[in-house]
C-alpha cells in the first residue's frame, strides 16, 4: 500500500538507504545518492543530481524547468551536493542553455520558500534563510549568510563569508567578509562575529577590516582604492580574494556609508 503512495519512476537511480516518505514525486532523469531523506510530498523533477546525505522537506518542488522565457526545453541539470537540506516549500530549478545546470554545493541551508532561480550557483556551508529569493545567474559563495526575505537581482554576485540583513534587496555584487543592510544596500562594517565563528584569527580580522576601511570607508574612487590597497596590503589570500571580487565585478559593487569608523 505505501508504494502506491508514491510515483517514482523505475529508471530514477535511488542509493542506498534513502528514506522516501508518502506522497513523493521522484521523476524519470533523477539520482540521488545514499542516506538521503525525502520527505512527504516533495517532488524530485527531471535533471536533478542530489548528492549524499541531503534532506528535501515537504513540500519542496526540485529541478523544475526554469520561469526563463528564452528556455525552449533544452537538456539542462539541477546539481546539488553532499549533507545539503532543503526546507519546505523551496522551489529550485534547474539551467538553461546559458550554463547548463544550476548548482548548489556541501553543507548548505535552504530554509523554507526559498526560491533558486535558473543557472544560479550556490557555494558549501552558505545558509539562505526563509523566503530569500535569488533571480537567475545569482552566485552566492562558500559560507555566505542571506537572511530572511531577501531578494536577488539577476547576475549578482556575493562573495564568501559575507552577511546580508533580513528584508534587503541586493541589485549589485556583495564583496566577501563584509555585513550588508540599509536600502539601498550598503556596507556595514566587516563580518567580525562570523569571522571568528569561523576561526579567523584576531590579525586576519583586522587586516580586513582595515583594506575596508580604504575601500569604504575613506570614499576615494574605486581604482585609487584599489592601487592604495596593493600598496599598503602584502599579498594574501584574503586580500587578494578582495581585490579579485571588486576588480572583476560586472555590476559594481555596494556603497559604503560614511557612519562607519
């Protein structure tokens, strides 16, 4: 009787030791790996590839086609990683031609009604919070923080270890290490609490902290920003990963706010 409950099709790969609750949907191009929980009433679309260990709660809708109007049914993929749980409610879809597949990494956190929109990439250990809405093309980094009700303009980029405050709206690129809020978004300091959390060393801290306040703080013009910050700054991982993300964003980045010391 309990597999009448649910429509899974012969030729879905399921690993070993999945759990498959009533009611679920698991479509015929899917696999998903071993120890994965699939709670009741989720459906597992076309073109998904779920790693080990994840969880999709009910409700959940993943690897549907994507809300693009240029997508004409083209072959594309859903990728999601290891140890990643999907809360109720979430709907992810997967690419289009643009980019093939829409990809989620290790170790992420979507909580209920998020929405991932079409060719986004989402790194390992970054927490989406509830109702945070990403628009295609959207790249969110290893250990980025979202939290709840924010919404995504399409093509930007966060970068890792960044925070963005509940209700904002992001329309240019977040550099990484650095907290986010106000309307319209800008800079609020450097992620220290999380940093720390995350084992950063106190100098590592303050050596970010002080590229900011040349980059934000001091108002001077992004390029004259960027040669004082090559010149006072020895080569890094970290500040090397910030003169990346500003130098190559497409967008712009957000503004500071001058009440920030």
């Amino acid at each position: 009787m309990e597999n009448k409950l649910r429509s899974i099709h012969p030729n879905a790969k399921i690993g070993s030791h999945v759990e498959i609750g009533p009611f679920v949907t698991i479509e015929e191009d899917v696999v998903i790996g071993d120890h994965c929980v699939i709670k009741p009433n989720a459906v597992i679309m076309n073109g998904t590839r779920l790693g080990d260990h994840c969880i999709i709660y009910p409700g959940a809708i993943v690897g549907a086609e994507p809300q693009d109007l240029k997508f004409q049914g083209e072959y594309t993929t859903l990728e999601i990683g290891t140890h990643t749980t999907i809360r109720e409610y979430c709907t992810i879809n997967r690419g289009t031609k643009a980019s093939g597949k829409t990809i989620i990494g290790n170790h992420s956190l979507l909580m209920a009604y998020v929405h991932v929109a079409h060719d986004c990439k989402i790194g390992n250990h970054a927490v989406l919070s509830n109702c945070v809405n990403l628009a295609g093309h959207v790249e969110v980094a290893d250990h980025a923080i979202l939290g709840g009700l924010v919404a995504v303009h399409q093509f930007v980029k966060i970068g890792q270890y960044s925070f963005i405050g509940g209700g904002s709206l992001v329309r240019k690129d977040v550099p990484p290490f650095i907290k986010a809020s106000k309307e319209p978004l800008s800079y609020i300091g450097v992620n220290s609490i999380g940093l720390k959390r995350k084992g950063f060393a106190n100098d590592r801290i303050h050596t970010i902290e002080d590229i900011y306040r040349v980059l934000f703080v001091k108002y001077k013009n992004k390029n004259k920003a960027m040669e004082e910050i090559n010149e006072l700054f020895a080569i890094g991982e970290d500040r090397d990963n910030i003169i990346d993300f500003v130098s190559s964003s497409e967008r712009g980045i957000i503004k500071g706010l001058s009440a920030v010391s």
